[in-house]
C-alpha cells in the first residue's frame, strides 16, 4: 500500500485512492481560508486543492490540465489538484497558501 506524507502525518491508502479523499480522511487541511466551505467537493474545477506532490500518482487529465491552465493557476507550476489525482505509489504532499494553492509561500509541508 503506497504511503502519504503530508502535514507531518504519514499514512496509508490503496493503490488509485483519490488523493483529496484519502487526505480529508486523516485529517489533513486541504484548503486555505474560506475555500474550506466554498469549493467544488472534488469536481476539479474550482482548483482550491492545488498540491506540489513528489512521487508516483496519477497523469493530468484534460479537466484537471483546463483548470491548471487558467488563472491564478499555470501548468508551469508544477502544482496537481488533489481531487483529480490517485496515488500509485508512496507520495509527499505540499501545500501553499493562497485561496488556490497558488502562492509561493508553504502552508504545512511533508515530514522529512
């Protein structure tokens, strides 16, 4: 079973768990400020779960890569929406402050 690291938790989940899910699960704050109520449950297309992610998850998607590619978001990034991504293998979550995900400042990073 691949492992999570994030917000100096360690966890794990079934190959192809959805990564917003399995975070939510072990109680991980996935969104900054108000996006906590307002967002779009995992639609992936209000892009408030945007991660950096290190290791072996899914590929982009065309919904996931439409969001990515509008503002405030960029695919040069390098930022995943976790709602439209699932875990292969072991992964390292980060996440960054802004009403996105977008900033370039850390909200909570992974265990090292």
């Amino acid at each position: 079973m691949p492992k999570i690291t994030a917000q100096g938790k360690t966890f794990e989940c079934p190959q192809g768990a959805n990564l917003r899910q399995v975070l939510l699960e072990n109680g991980i704050e996935l969104y900054n400020g108000a996006t906590s109520a307002i967002n779009c449950h995992g639609l992936g297309i209000c892009g408030t779960c945007a991660v950096q992610i290190e290791g072996t998850v899914s590929e982009p998607e065309w919904r996931e890569n439409t969001r990515r590619s509008l503002p405030p978001h960029s695919l040069a990034q390098n930022r995943r929406l976790a709602c439209q991504t699932q875990v292969l293998g072991n992964v390292k979550v980060t996440k960054f402050d802004g009403a996105w995900g977008q900033g370039t400042q850390t909200v909570w990073t992974p265990q090292r």
